[in-house]
C-alpha cells in the first residue's frame, strides 16, 4: 500500500466523534470532563505552581508576593519540592500495590486453579536470578518460594532491591555513589512521606534526589516485579493482531469493557466470557455473542494476551459509556473516573468496582478474590448478558472509527523478531553452559549505520491541558519520518492504536530507514510494550541495548517521552526513567514552577546525579524537534 493510500484515522474525526458523544451526554442529562474542565476555569494558580502547602494545619500557606514564606517558614522552593516528591511517592505506591497483589496472586497459585503458570521459563530465571532453588521441586513450591522472595522485597528490613542487579555495571555504581539506591520498596515511600512530614526536609535538592530514589522503588522494584509475575501467571505477552477506538464496540453483541490496571481480574472477564457456556447464554438472549473490550491499561494488558480489542485511552472513557451500547464496565484499579458513577446512571451500563482501594459511589462492588475469581467473573458475564435486554437502541451511537494494531512486543518479543533476521548473534554462554540467546545487536547495528537514528519510549496519559492524543500522534509521526523507532505503553499506546500508526502498513509513514527495518524485520513502526506498569519492560531494553552495545545508558541514543501525562505515577516513572540515565521530555509542566530552584534541578540538577534530566515543552513541534536534536546530539558523542 502506497502513503497516499492510507486513509488512517485523524485526529479531528476523533474529535468530531466526541462533539458528538457530548451532544447525547446533553439529551441524556449525563456530564462530562468537557463541562467539569470548564466549571473548574480559572484554575488555582497556586496550586498549578506548586506553591500552596496543606501539610499542617496551621496552613493552608502559599506563596505570593507579599508573603515568600508559610507559616512554618517553608518556602516557595521547599513547598515545591515536597509537594513532587509526595507525587513520586504515590505513583511509586500505586504501581507497587498493584504489584504485591501480583505478588499474592502468585501466592496462592495452583495448577487446579485459573492463577497457574503460564510462564514456567520465565518463573525458573526469576528464581534462578533470585537464588531459589529450583532443581527437582515442584513447580508450584518455587513459585511460591519465588512469590514470598518477591514480598519480602515490598518490606526488606536490609539491603537494597534485588532487581537493580539487572541493570549495567555503570548504573549500578552510579546509584551506590550517589546514594539513591532503593531500599525496600514501602520504606523508600514511607521515608518520602516521612521526609515531606511538618517540620522535615525543606532542602529542594535533596527532596528532588529522594524523588529519584522512590521512582526507583517503582521502575526497578515494583512495577518490575508486578511485570514479571503477570507474565509468570498469564503469560509473557506475544505478537498479535487487534484494534482500537470506539468503533470496536458492536451492536449486536453483549459489550462488555474491562478498565483499570491490574490484569488479575480482567484475565478472568476475559476466559469467563471465552466459555462455551457464556457464549452460549448470549445467543440464547439474543445477541450475536460477547465482545470483550478493554479501557486503559487494563486494555494493553488483556490486548497483548488475547487479543482482545482496545475501546480507548483515558480520556474516553466517558465516551464509550455514551455510546449507549455497553452493558457492563468492570474496574479494578486506578485512571477510574468517580464521574463514571453518575454517568452511567444515564445509561442501562452496569458499572462493577472489585477491589477495596478504588470504591465508588454509584457502582455495584464485587470484591473480588482469587479463590472465587473466575466464578465471580462468570457470575458478572451472565449479568451483562441479562442487561442487554435493557440497552435503548434510540440511546446508541457507536462512532465507525477503528484501526487494526498489531500489539505484544515486550523485550523477549522483540528479541525474538530480531533474532529472525540474524544468524549471527546468537549463541551466547551463560554460566559455562553453551545457550542460544538472542541480542539487540541487529538494532544496534541499524543504529550505528544510521538506518535507525534512534528510539523514543512515548509513554503517559492524556491531559485535559492539551488536545486528547494531539500531542502523541503527532510527536509519533513525525518522529516516524525521522527514521526514529517508537516503543509505547499506557494511554499513548492506545492513541498510536487509534491513529493506525501500530499497525504493520504504518511503515509506510515512515522514513526510508525506519521503514527498511520494518519490513525486514516485519514490525510495525511503533512497537506496543503494555501497561504503565511495563515501562519496567523498557528499562531493561535500554539496559539490553547498553550492555550489548558495551556503552553507559547515558550514551545510547533513547529517550522517554510523556507529551500528555497527568497521573502521580507519570511523576514516579519519569523520575525512574531519569535516574535510569534517560532523558525524559514532558509536554505539561511539573506543578513546580512557582519555584525556579525546582525547575533547575529537575531540568539540570539530576544531570549532575545520574547523567539525564527533563525538558519541558507544552508545544509539541517544539517538544519533537527538541527530542530530534537530543537523539542526534547523543550520536554525535558517540562517534556515529
Ligand atoms: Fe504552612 Fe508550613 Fe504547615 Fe505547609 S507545613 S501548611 S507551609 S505551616
Ligand atoms: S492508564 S496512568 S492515564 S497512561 Fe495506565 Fe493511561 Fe496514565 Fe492511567
């Protein structure tokens, strides 16, 4: 197919989608973001600087021209820096929860049961790395051995993570010098909490490196952790075909959308609504069967592990309640708007909270637990089936827009696409043993030779402070036609998705180098990693790459990217993606500017920790060029 050809999905049809989803939000009586961003103008201007404290009560104390200290004498730069910090700490404690349910989750895993193991290749080199012994015992012991050595990470009284030993020689040093290795992962963010208390730090450099080492517990302790036992119990997610946007909704189905973040309780939506017997129950119920969609990143999980179709990103969540067509939104964890209570009281949608952190008004609560999950999961998917019966088709509008993505690269995937187009690389020894592995060399060398210029991990949320997806579909783009690689999770992945920039005919987007590797290696432009909490995923890639190309990660020509974030775990990521030794590029400002002290050390101070920073640029050509530039300069350094 020629680029004239592509009739891709713009951004300005999504938009003339969502008028009109606005327009039945009207007629039902429902409200959307749209109307609450309006009623919220002008926003505090303290708060959106970072300048109003509420740690104390004998606050609230901000920061204005007559008055540069609160009550206590804090200033503008300590009120800044503690008020980051406490972002970091929450997003840190958000990814890092979810993971010790993981954790349990694999626990109480056993082969009778839907929680067995899909990934026992995978469980043996996590023991192996963590010194469980594994030869001649059953499976389920190491699993269980190697799901207690995962807890006992979250509360560790010595010592610090077990997975920064997976990272390179240089990091690690790096991170013992400057002394932001993270210890136990609840102790870096009760020690964040601790240190941000009345009365504590009001150094803003040393908040900001403490903001480095929570981030840290998150990328290199809990969200990797929560990766690697999501893949043990669900399998390592692999190459496969899906869509995404609302137009993945059906009309003559039982729609049914799974929302949140922990994959434990949409894996089990997903096989319930699989069985015979559900399926089964939809067509004696009139429907053509049950369509199984996912919102957010519980969409990238259950997408790169069945295939199941993506409705959409954050900020559409509210539009695919109003299309009138879904009978049941399940949530877990996490990015859940309160608003969905209200909303789908407008609608027939029955709206089901299952875990006890994220409870919400208007939602039927099933708590659920992994003894029962599957029975529970059954009991919901016939419920749904019941409800379409009550779907007002005068109340449906399902927007035609959808575009074919192929999804599920994760570093053991892209490896293996690698390793089809080399011969080369690939036998290694490990541990005396001769051992068949593959390499990044293949990308490494396509780099060197500057087929590829570079890579760009585009991550993050979307932002009511800019155009939903505006930013990534652009950025993505043009980085594209600059021969630069895309690796993606979270909400940006689903708006590359909605654009068709995921699917294989994307290359033709692509500059000539870019666009050779893609179809040499038969991979689409943008390469799909999952769920926030896999941006652990792309931490070792660069790892990877760094150890294969024998250079520091600071070298390598890959950086992060959040044009649109808006989540307190966006701050955690960025932080551990900056102490990782990647520059990161945010396109919505840190609510610290109200403190210039904070604006230098985020954008230069940690260069001096761990060798990268942040550049902030809300205009998104701006924001690309300066990616551009920041990719070639990391060449030029290197020689290539
Ligand atoms: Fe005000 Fe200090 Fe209390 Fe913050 S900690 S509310 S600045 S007195
Ligand atoms: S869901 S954290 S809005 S990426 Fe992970 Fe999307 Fe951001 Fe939530």
């Amino acid at each position: 197919m020629r680029k004239e050809e592509l009739n891709f999905t713009t951004v300005e049809q999504m938009e003339a989608d969502t008028v009109r989803l606005c327009e039945l939000a009207d007629e039902a009586g429902a409200e959307t973001w749209q109307k609450r961003k309006e009623q919220q103008q002008p926003q505090c201007k303290f708060g959106e600087q970072g300048i109003c404290c509420r740690i104390c009560s004998m606050g609230p104390c901000r920061v204005t021209p007559k008055a540069d200290r609160g009550i206590c004498g804090a200033d503008a730069h300590a009120i800044a820096g503690r008020h980051y910090l406490r972002m970091a700490a929450a997003g840190s404690a958000s990814h890092s929860d979810h993971a010790r349910e993981m954790a349990h989750a694999l626990l109480k895993s056993n082969p009778d049961s839907q929680f067995n193991i899909r990934d026992e290749a995978k469980l043996m080199r996590i023991a192996a790395e963590w010194g469980i012994e594994s030869e001649g015992r059953d499976l389920y012991d190491v699993a269980h051995d190697v799901a207690l050595h995962g807890l006992n990470e979250f509360g560790k009284p010595f010592g610090t993570l077990d997975c920064l030993k997976r990272a390179t020689d240089e990091r690690q040093k790096v991170w013992a010098d400057q002394e932001i290795e993270p210890r136990a992962i609840d102790r870096e963010v009760c020690t964040s909490l601790h240190m941000t208390h009345m009365g504590n730090t009001a150094d803003a450099p040393t908040l900001v490196r403490q903001s480095l080492r929570v981030g840290m517990a998150d990328g290199w302790g809990g969200s990797m952790i929560g990766t690697d036992f999501s893949d043990i119990l669900f399998g390592t997610p692999t190459a496969r075909a899906t869509e995404g946007n609302l137009g993945v909704l059906e009309n003559d189905m039982v729609n049914i959308v799974v929302h949140g973040h922990d994959p434990a309780f949409s894996e089990m939506m997903v096989l319930a609504s699989e069985t015979k017997e559900m399926q089964d129950y939809a067509r004696e119920k009139g429907a053509k069967g049950i369509n199984m969609a996912g919102l957010c990143c519980t969409a990238n999980e259950v997408a790169m592990r069945h295939g199941v179709r993506m409705v959409g990103n954050f900020l559409q969540q509210e539009n695919a309640v109003l299309t009138g067509a879904i009978e049941m939104m399940c949530v877990d964890v996490q990015c859940i708007f309160p608003a969905l209570g209200p909303l789908t009281d407008c609608f027939h949608t029955i709206f089901v909270t299952s875990s006890p952190i994220a409870r919400i008004p208007g939602s039927k609560y099933v708590k659920f637990e992994t003894e029962t999950a599957f029975e529970q999961a059954k009991t919901l998917v016939a419920e749904a089936i019941d409800n379409f019966a009550n779907r007002d088709s005068k109340k449906v509008f399902i927007p035609e827009h959808k575009e074919a993505a192929a999804v599920g690269y994760p570093c053991e995937q892209i490896i293996l696409e690698l390793d089809g187009v080399t011969n080369s690389h690939g036998v290694l020894t490990v541990n005396g043993e001769k051992e068949e592995r593959g390499s990044y060399k293949p990308a490494i060398d396509a780099i060197r030779a500057g087929v590829l210029r570079g890579a760009v991990a585009m991550v993050g949320c979307n932002n009511p402070k800019v155009r939903p997806d505006f930013s990534h579909i652009d950025i993505m783009r043009t980085l594209m036609e600059h021969d630069i690689l895309v690796v993606t999770t979270g909400c940006a992945a689903q708006a590359a998705a909605k654009a068709g920039l995921m699917s294989k005919e994307a290359k033709e987007l692509c500059g000539d180098g870019l666009k050779r590797v893609c179809t040499l290696v038969g991979i689409p432009p943008i390469l799909h990693m999952g769920a926030c909490v896999d941006i652990s995923r792309m931490m070792l890639l660069a790892t990877g790459i760094a150890k294969d190309w024998d250079v520091d990660i600071t070298k390598i020509p890959v950086v992060g990217c959040a044009p649109e974030w808006m989540s307190e775990k966006a701050v955690a990521i960025a932080n551990y993606v900056v102490a990782t030794g990647l520059d990161v590029y945010l396109g919505i400002q840190p609510q610290v500017h109200g403190s210039e002290q904070m604006i230098q050390l985020i954008t230069e101070g940690t260069r001096e920790i761990s060798g990268a920073g942040y550049t902030i640029n809300t205009d998104p050509d701006e924001l690309v060029k300066a990616i551009i530039e920041g990719i070639e300069a990391k060449r030029k350094l290197l020689d290539i």
